[in-house]
C-alpha cells in the first residue's frame, strides 16, 4: 500500500467510556480500524458491544450522553474530527459523512413535511434557493427509488411506510453527497423483504457514489452479503477482522464462530440451534483477562489472567485470542 | 379544517341549552330574595311581594326559565335588577377591563412561560434550569390573592411606581398610559399560569430531546439552537398548545379574586357584586358569556393542535 493518500476514514485507539456519578466505565477499548472510499466494512456485535457507541463517536453525535471519547482519534481524510471545532465539525456532519439509524419510524420529524426535512439538509451545507433545493430533493427521492417523488415530496412521515421512511432518510443523508455513510441497524426494523431491498439500494448508490459505508449489525448474514470487510466486535474490543470471504472461509475466533453458528441454515434439520453459553457481562462487572473467556470453550488459565494482544493472521486477518481456531477449524 | 369548525360550532348549540339550563337552576338555588335584597332591611313584605310580582319571579320556575332562554335567543339578556340597565350593557361597561386584563396576562404568561420553559430546558441541570424551577414552583403555590397584595406593598405602596387600584378607560385621560393600572393586576394573574408553562415546555422539551428525531436533525450537522427551536420546541409545542385551554379555564376563576383585589371595574368583579346583591340576569348573562367563550376557546385549541400536529387528522 502506498502512503501518499490517507485513509477515508482512519480510527486509532478509540476508547469510550460511560460517566456515571464521578466514575468512568470504559465501554470501547483501544478502538483500531481504517476504511477506504467505495469500501464497506461491516460491525458485529452482540447488543451492548459498542459498536453504536462507536458510530456515534465518529458521527460527532456523543453530545448529550454521558459517555465520554477517552482517548485516541478518528481521522476523516486525514483530519482528526475530535480535535475539530463544533463549527466546522458540524459542517461535516450531514454533508461530508452522514448517518441513517435503526428506528425509521422515528427518526423523521413527525411534523414537517419529508420534503422540507431533506431541503432543511441541503439548504444547511449549500447556498440554493429553496425552488433549486426543492428539485434536488425530487431527484433525491428518485435516486433512493421512491415512486412519484413528485407527489410524496410533500407527505409526512406518518403517512409513508417503515421501508419508504428509511429510503428518505437515505434520501437526506445523501444530500451533501457524502463521502462515508454511516448505517446503523439500517434494516433491523424492516421486514425482512424490505430488509433486502434496502441493503440493495445502499449497495447500488455505493457504487454510484463511491462513498465508503459502515454498517452496523448484529446480523451476521445482513454483514456478509453487503460488507468487503468485517470486524467483529465483542465487550468494546474488535475480537477479529478480516476480509468477508476470508472471515468466512477461515474464522479464528471461537466468538466467530459462535455467532455464525447461531445463524439458523434452512437445510440443515437441528433440534435446537446452538448458543453461546452465558451471557455478556455487565459493563460494571470486572473481567480479568480475555473478556470473552467466561463463555468460551477453549478457555484455560492464561486467558483467565491476560488479555490476548492483537496477532496478524496474515492477509489483514487479524484477531485477539490466545488460543485460535485453526484454519480448517 | 373549516368544515370541522363548522361542525364544532353547531356542537356548540345543545351544550349551551344545557349550560343555560345549568346556570339558570344554580342560580335560583341560591337562597335569598333579590326584590329584598333592592328594597333594603326597611321594606314591608307588600312592598317585597309587589315588586316580586313586577319582576316576574313570583312565576314558576320552568316558565321563569323558557321566558329567559326566548329572551335569550333574540339577544336580550334581561334587565339588570340592581342596575336597571340592560344586563348586556352592564357587561360591555366591564368588558374592557377584562379583556385587556386577560390579553395583558396572556403576554405575560407567553413572554415569562416560553422563554424561561427553553432555556431552562437547554440548560438543563445547571443553576439556570434550577433557579427557573424553583422560581416557578414557588409561583405556583403562591395563592393569586396574597401576590396580589404583596406586589401592591412592593410597587405601589414602597416605591411608588405603579398605582394599586381602579382602572380608568384607555379612552379617557390618559389614553394607552392607562394601561399601567393593569400592569400588576396581569402580572398577579399570570404569575401561576406562566409558572405552569414554564414546567411545561420544559418538560416537553426535555422529552422531545430524546426523541429519535432530534439525532437526526443534529446528525444533519444543524447549530444547536436550529435544533432547539426548528425541532425540539416546535414538538414540545403541540403537548403546551393544550395546556393553553386549562389556563383559561384556571384564568375565569383567578379573575374574579385579581380584581377584587385591584378594585378593577371588570367581569369578576361584577358576578361577585351581582351575587352578593342577587342580580339573577347579571349573573346568568356573565356566566353564559364565559361559558360561550370557553368553548370557543377549546375549539381554537384544537384547530391549533391540529394545525401543530399533522398526525392529527380533524375527521
């Protein structure tokens, strides 16, 4: 790899924590990951692994919270964001790098029109008249595959579906023709056919744009048909990351594989579908060593005593683990 | 949205036969003769039942009732038995202390309520937001009477400032200037209600603010106070467009003591006296008027919470 451009999005050694009365809980540790344009990386992770919180981070949208960036940094082509003003951070928010979330149904303003909620967008980041902002809103809702923008242009959330809800959202996050999209659970409240429409539709603008995605779920299938990359996450730690296809072909973290083998396969006739024994502890609750050990199988002293340090797999598979799954595992 | 006015406006018509009907009984249940009361403690029980007879109260009730209601019904609210006006004038003679009175409370409760209701709510948890709590909690408990005379002690007795009693006409002397005799009056008036305003728009301000939407608007990269005020206040607003309805309906009743405590020449104040003298036409007409008034006013609220809340569908 050369050196000459940065990443689009470069994350080094994020960590957040949760401030409850005068103490801070960590909740994402040492946080490494990197993202090029056109790329998707796809997030894993159980409820409460911080993959969100990590989205929120990079999103700027911690504010408000009671969780606090504690160290490390999120460079967007190069610039640290956390360093940034509010000002000119905000003039990349929505713009450069947008977000679209998990609840469709709630994350339109119910009562303005949908119309003037992507105009609002566009008018924030460019100087447009209203008319020009308005036309570039019709042909939003087109490029997001709404039938008729011309008529929904002016509807109002409660009178459109969960799906078509998303797809404006998609709609006002493309509006300053970003450069990262940021999906978080962007399908988890769909039905499932819709589920794919959309992943599809986030597919096909990704390969109009150019943007890289991020997309956040605790979907194993969902992340390995849409993702090039995949990093698992697991009590605010990447546990593993790799290539989709190698992850799949060649999986080394005994969480991995828990997680896949959980995915219930149509051909397969199981009495009961395999589950990760326990469950993920408590953010106050203490764990010694690998922070997965007290579900794990392979499980022996020295992951009780020490938190496994990141090894390179080769070909950018890399994982925390004392005691990986062999290749052919 | 005007055929549902329309609708709401003919709903009105029954309601008032049955408020009329209302008022007119409780009236009448009051014990005390009003031809006595006219004639004073010297009167002969001829003079009384004669000037009873004159009055028409010596009828049965339900006679005494539909007489009224056609009277009524041609806009003829009777005569006034201690004024010997028509009862329709003796009202419009109050009318301008209590309307002005009620639009001056109204700006303050609007321009104390709203601005303190934001600000304590973007501040909140800091020493804003609990000062503007405490303070409002403090004049919610405060009664409307006791305000009203300590504000009298403070601003017309020590400094001097402010006149305490009596309101002339903005048409006599004085003109607009005269205003200032319902300064501390409206204030009184509006000290519980902007109080209740305050906690409200805070509240629902803090509620919208965890709502999903508001991410979204500060994901589109928009100055905090865009958020508040585009997004967060105009949500909150539909939840305080309804309490506006209960303040009127709180307002009616703290009128009545604000301006006997002001001396003010207004609408309160005249159902007091006209009750205290048995003014029977006086007061079933002011009560009417107030009740016509305070369905109207519930119906704007609604229309306005339509207009606030495209989710609400009038239907």
């Amino acid at each position: 790899m050369t050196q000459s451009k940065p990443p689009l999005l470069d994350v080094r050694g994020l960590s957040l924590s949760i401030a409850t009365g005068g103490s801070l809980m960590p909740v994402v540790r040492d946080l490494s990951f990197s993202l090029n344009a056109s790329e998707t990386l796809g997030i894993v992770g159980e409820s409460g692994c911080g993959k969100s919180l990590t989205s929120l981070a990079i999103m700027g949208l911690l504010e408000g919270t009671p969780v606090r960036v504690t160290g490390g940094e999120i460079l967007f082509e190069g610039r640290d964001l956390l360093t940034l003003p509010a000002r000119e951070r905000r003039r990349i928010m929505g713009n450069e790098m947008s977000m679209i979330f998990q609840e469709p149904m709630t994350s339109l303003n119910p009562v303005y029109r949908i119309g003037d909620q992507i105009v609002e967008t566009i008018r924030e980041h460019q100087p447009m008249s209203k008319t020009a902002a308005r036309a570039r809103a019709v042909e939003l809702l087109r490029m997001v595959r709404i039938p008729d923008p011309q008529g929904r242009i002016d509807s109002y959330p409660h009178q459109l579906s969960g799906g078509m809800r998303q797809r404006v959202m998609i709609a006002m996050a493309l509006a300053g023709s970003p450069r990262l999209l940021i999906a978080d659970e962007p399908t988890t409240a769909l039905d499932v056919t819709v589920q794919a429409q959309i992943l599809k539709l986030i597919a096909d603008l990704q390969s109009e744009t150019g943007m890289g995605i991020i997309l956040i779920s605790h979907d194993l299938g969902v992340i390995a048909e849409t993702c090039d990359r995949i990093a698992v996450m697991y009590r605010g730690r990447v546990v593993e990351s790799a290539q989709t296809r190698d992850l799949f072909a060649r999986m080394r973290h005994p969480y991995t594989r828990g997680l896949l083998d959980s995915i219930p396969e149509p051909d397969e006739d199981v009495e009961r579908l395999p589950t990760i024994p326990g469950r993920v502890p408590g953010l106050d609750e203490r764990v010694d060593g690998c922070a997965f050990h007290p579900r794990c199988a392979r499980a022996s002293d020295i992951c009780r005593e020490q938190d496994p340090a990141e090894t390179a797999f080769g070909g950018g598979h890399a994982g925390r683990c004392h005691h990986p799954l062999e290749p052919d595992a | 949205m005007l055929g549902y006015a329309t609708r709401r406006l003919l709903a009105l018509i029954p309601t008032l036969l049955a408020a009329s009907l209302l008022v007119f009984l409780f009236v009448h249940l009051i014990p005390g003769d009003p031809a006595a009361v006219l004639l004073g403690d010297t009167a002969t029980p001829e003079e009384v039942e004669a000037l009873t007879r004159e009055m028409g109260l010596d009828a049965p009730v339900y006679l005494q009732y539909l007489y009224w209601l056609g009277n009524v019904l041609q806009g003829d609210l009777g005569t006034s038995i201690f004024f010997g006006a028509p009862v329709l004038s003796v009202i419009a003679d109050g009318a301008e202390t209590s309307i002005l009175l009620a639009v001056m409370t109204m700006v303050w409760i609007v321009i104390l309520g709203v601005p303190i209701g934001v600000v304590s709510a973007t501040r909140h948890g800091t020493w804003v937001d609990q000062l503007a709590s405490g303070g409002a909690m403090l004049f919610a408990s405060v009664p409307t009477f006791w305000l009203g005379l300590y504000l009298i002690l403070i601003f017309s007795v020590s400094l001097g400032w402010l006149p305490s009693s009596g309101y002339p006409s903005i048409s006599d002397d004085g003109g607009l200037a005269n205003l200032r005799y319902l300064l501390l009056p409206s204030f009184t008036l509006a000290a519980p209600n902007a109080a209740l305003i305050i906690r409200l728009v805070r509240a629902s301000m803090l509620d919208v603010q965890r709502e999903d939407h508001v991410r979204t608007a500060r994901a589109k990269g928009l100055a905090p106070w865009k958020v508040a005020t585009k997004h967060v206040f105009r949500n909150a607003l539909i939840a305080v467009a309804a309490a506006f309805g209960f303040t009127f309906a709180a307002l009616i009743s703290e009128a009545v003591v604000t301006e006997t405590v002001f001396s003010l020449p207004g609408i309160g104040r005249l159902v007091v006296q006209s009750i205290l003298r048995r003014d029977y036409p006086v007061i079933q007409g002011v009560i009417l008027i107030i009740v016509v008034l305070y369905m109207v006013i519930n119906l704007l609220v609604d229309l306005a919470y339509a207009w606030l809340d495209p989710r609400v569908s009038l239907k």
